[in-house]
C-alpha cells in the first residue's frame, strides 16, 4: 500500500470513529514513521493518542461598523456637502489673499533691498528671491491642503449618499417630483 492510500485509509477510519480530527492535524513526522514501519490503517488509529500539529489561531476579524440610520446618514451628508464646500471656497481664497499679499508686499521688499543695498549688510536679490518663493510654496500648501480636505469632505458624503439612498435633499426633491 502507497503512502497516500495508507492516508486516505487512516482519514477515513478516523472519520468513522469520530475522532475529531484528520491527517492534516497529525504531525507528518509521525504518520511518516507508522508507514515506513509498516503499521496498518486499523492500528494506527487504534493506538490513538496522535501528535496533533498546534492550530494557530485566527487572526481577529476588525467588526463591523454599526449600522447608521438614514436621520443620521441625512445629517451627515448634509454637514459634510456643507464643510466640503466651505473649505474649497476657503482654499480658493487663501489662495487669492495669499497671492494678493505677496505682490502687495513685492513692492516693499524691494524698497527694502534698494534702501538696504547703500548699507554693507542688506539682503541681496538671491536671497529676496528666496523669501518670495518660500511665501508662494507657502501660499500654495495652506491653500491645496484646505482644498484637499474639502474634496475629501465631498467624497464622503458621495459615498454615504450612494450607501444610503434618500439620503440627501437632492434625492427627496426628485421624489417629490415624480410624485
């Protein structure tokens, strides 16, 4: 008999006596070493007491999220259409005051240079390049992170509307149109 019908013999008569486990928790070592001395399916699982492999346990599933109801899906569709909206006309006009204040202040830096450049230690025009720079990619980050938080605001609430139909103003409206 080959080792894998000896296998399939072994499964089969633990299955019959209600072992409670297969050949694929015995410890292959040991069903090796039966077969090659020879042992029989019968007294194989008649001797019982088998080296059983240690089951490593399942990793934890995360739970759920609880289930909202739709008076909460509505309020949360509603806040976060609102807040996305804000924060994206926000970062627009970040950006507009940000570049306003810099050509603003354009002129006096370079009053500043010219008045600085009679005294031995003034900024040179490396370093006034340097410091506007510095204020665009200023200007430019606080305006697109603002932004970015105001599109991801509109995406939530896209999702939420998409999961909970009947959620948002607009689809009430359409109901009561067709109505």
């Amino acid at each position: 008999m080959n080792y894998q019908d000896w296998l399939n013999a072994v499964d089969k008569l633990l299955a019959e006596g209600d072992a409670g486990y297969s050949t694929t928790q015995i410890e292959k070592e040991d069903l090796r070493g039966a077969h090659q001395q020879g042992v029989s399916p019968v007294d194989y699982v008649a001797q019982g007491d088998h080296p059983l492999v240690a089951i490593k346990p399942a990793p934890a599933l995360p739970l759920p999220l609880p289930p909202i109801s739709l008076d909460q899906a509505k309020f949360l569709v509603r806040t976060l259409d609102q807040a996305g909206l804000a924060l994206i006309i926000l970062g627009i006009l970040v950006l507009g005051f940000g570049f306003f204040q810099i050509f603003g202040s354009f002129g006096e830096m370079l009053n500043l240079q010219r008045d600085l450049e009679m005294k031995t230690y003034g900024p040179t025009r490396g370093q006034m390049g340097l410091a506007i720079a510095i204020r665009i990619v200023d200007v430019m980050a606080r305006a697109g992170l603002t932004a970015t938080v105001g599109i991801i605001a509109w995406s939530v609430s896209g999702m939420l509307r998409a999961t909970y139909p009947g959620s948002s103003s607009r689809d009430a409206s359409r109901e009561g149109a067709e109505n």
